[in-house]
C-alpha cells in the first residue's frame, strides 16, 4: 500500500468523523439550545460535550439497531 493511499484512508476518516461531530452539533443545537447556550455562557464545555457523547452514542445505536 502506497504512502499516497494510506493518506487518503486516513484523511476520509477525519473526514467522516468532522462530519458526524458537526452533524450532532447541529442537531444538539437545534433539539436542545438551552445547554448550548449555557455552555457558551459559563465557558464550560463539559455538559456540551456530555450531551453530545449522549447524540452520537443514541445515532450509533440506533444505526446498529436498524443494521
């Protein structure tokens, strides 16, 4: 495998994972803006970041499920 391909490979799954992580935002942003909001406040990201391990946990799963 070619130093060129293993790049590739690996720029399609930061890729793929920037994606995922600016897709639950986005929704963590528009199902549930309070803990957002109180994020950006209070300049403490710990409850975003909790609530959105907690979307991407619930979309795998759901994935999973259907699969």
């Amino acid at each position: 495998m070619s130093l060129v391909r293993i790049g590739m490979s690996v720029a399609g799954v930061v890729g793929l994972l920037a994606a995922a992580l600016a897709g639950a935002t986005i929704w963590l942003l528009l199902t549930d803006p309070v803990t957002v909001a109180d994020a950006v406040s209070e300049q403490d990201v710990t409850p975003f970041v909790r609530q959105l391990a907690d979307v991407l946990y619930q979309a795998i799963r759901q994935l999973a499920r259907y699969l």
